[in-house]
C-alpha cells in the first residue's frame, strides 16, 4: 500500500529538516523542496538514500508542481532571521505571497491540508504581554523588518481566505524563538551569536541594554506542536513556543557559563523595530492541542552546543 505523501517546503532548513525527520519517523513519504538560499542539503543528507524521501530543489514563489497525490502541505520556505530577510527582502516577500499562494492553490487541487508556519513576528514590538492569538500586533510595515513581518502577516490572510472561500483545510502555526542543531551559525540569531562568539574566544555581543526578553523553544518541543496542530481540527492561528521567558543579557551569562569560556559582553545600538519583549501565551496549544514544552532550557542547549561545537571543529579542519 502506497503511503501518504507529505511535502515540506524549505526542507533542507532547520525546522523544515527536522519535520522531514519527524514525518519519515511517523511513516510518511516526504518531498522537500528548497531552494538552497538559507537552507543546507548538509540538513538532509542523511535521509537522501532513503526511498521514502524526495528533493527537489525549487522556488515556490515561481512554481510548484508534485505529481500524484498529496496528503499534507507544510509551507516552511522562507528567510528568517533578520540578517537573511535584510539581505533578501524581495524573496522574503514573495515567499510569503506569491509562494503561499502557489502552494494553496496546489492544495486545492490535491485536497491536501496546508499548514503554514508564521511567527511571533506577526505581533511586531509587542504592547501585550505576553502575546496571546487574539493580539492584532504593534508592526511597523516600512521599517527593516516588515518585509518578513507584513509577509506572515500575508500570508496568514491568504490562507485563511483559502479556508473560507475555497473550503480548503488549513493550519496556522505562530512559531516562537525556537533552537537546536542544524542552525546556522551565521544566521544573525541571538542564541547561534553567542554559542558562536564563546566557541571562538569572542567578546558576545548584546544589541541594546540587554534588558529585553525572549522565550527560547526546543526544536524536538515544537516539532511536536506542528504534528499535533496538522492533525488537530482546529483552523485558527495557534502559538507554539516556550513560555520560559528570559532577558538577553541573563542569556549571555548562561551561554558563558555553558561553553566554560571566560568572554566580555559588549554592547551595541539596538536595531529599529527589534521587539522588546517576546513569550507566547499557549493556553490554546494546550487546551486544544494537549501541548506543552518538555525540554528546559539547560538541556536543549546541551545538543545544541555540541553541533556548534562540531560544527566550528569540522569547519576550522577544512581550511
């Protein structure tokens, strides 16, 4: 009997790799596409010779096409970490419109359930706190982040348009600061900075006065809250993340004290528009959805640190 295919846009990247994972696992047949402009087929190597797994590389923005049947969509495909989305502000709005797009019209055609991955971003510089879904936001759509912040924004509109005028089955994940391996290093995010930064005998580097907060997720944690929001009934945007909140300058110090290095923190201007405080509100996660984060954050960064570390040994090994 055939399986059931999935396919996972911006598969060869660290969340979309870790689903790919996730729904071989659970018995899937698993198509990522990608097109290799933030992700890393080094993410995916490991499952190239399964039979159950397929790449393709692609622009969704452009065009999407699978063949045969199609049971479940996840759309991951985008820039998103600041750095990337200021680099590549155009591709980053046009992965949010026209690729979403694509992809619905592409689950219309199959009859497959879409779940699109937003962000906690759609909330901007928050005025609540912490953010529950009912929260319109606080975004400023011409500064330097609303190309990926107005994308979600986007994005979502679009799928729920879908959802009520096409009749198609939708979800919408709001993903939180999440981590684990398989992140870039280079990716501008505060927790790869400064593992990065301690790794190579680096001063760490805070943005502002340090005072300001995130709420940093595992990936295992939040892979599971996708599952769980696919295969739920409920079609309204869900907050997935950890409600564990901390300042970023009590983060730096903990870094330290995890890589062992003896590093200064330095500081420099906070950049426009960068949220001040960041937790989810998940009580809809876990009243529909029975879910919560396992992981402390003392025990994911433990893996995390020993990819960095790895990942720093193999690079500094092949100049």
């Amino acid at each position: 009997m055939a399986k059931d295919k999935v396919l996972v846009t911006g598969g060869a990247g660290f969340l979309g790799s870790h689903l790919c994972d996730r729904f071989i696992k659970e018995g899937y047949h698993v198509i990522a596409m990608d097109n290799l402009i933030t992700g890393s087929l080094d993410n995916i190597e490991h499952l190239m010779a399964n039979p159950d797994f397929e790449y393709y590389h692609c622009d969704v923005s452009k065009f999407v096409h699978v063949p045969g049947d199609l049971k479940y969509i996840l759309h991951f495909a985008s820039p998103a970490s600041p750095i990337d989305y200021l680099k590549m502000p155009i591709q980053t709005l046009k992965v949010g419109s026209l690729g979403t797009h694509n992809l619905l019209g592409l689950a219309k055609a199959k009859g497959a359930r879409m779940l699109i991955a937003s962000t906690s971003e759609v909330y901007g510089d928050p005025l609540e706190h912490p953010q529950k879904e009912t929260y319109w936001g606080n975004v400023n759509p011409v500064g330097p982040r609303g190309v990926y912040d107005e994308a979600k924004r986007f994005q979502e509109a679009m799928t729920m348009a879908y959802h009520t005028f096409h009749g198609v089955e939708t979800r919408i994940v709001r993903i939180f600061n999440t981590y684990g391996p398989r992140m870039r290093l280079d990716d501008g995010r505060v927790l790869p900075a400064f593992i990065g930064q301690a790794l190579q005998g680096k001063d760490l580097t805070i943005f502002g006065d340090g005072s300001q907060t995130r709420s940093f997720c595992y990936v295992d944690d939040l892979v599971e809250g996708i599952y769980r929001l696919l295969l739920s009934d409920y079609a309204q945007p869900v907050n997935i993340g950890n409600p564990d909140e901390i300042t970023i300058g009590e983060f730096a110090e903990e870094i330290i004290r995890l890589t062992g290095t003896d590093q200064k923190v330095v500081y420099k201007p906070l950049p426009q528009d960068d949220p001040k405080q960041r937790r989810p509100d998940i009580r809809v996660a876990r009243e529909v959805l029975g879910w919560e984060p396992k992981y402390a954050r003392s025990e994911g960064l433990k893996p995390t640190y020993e990819y960095f570390k790895k990942k720093i040994l193999t690079t500094e090994q092949a100049k």
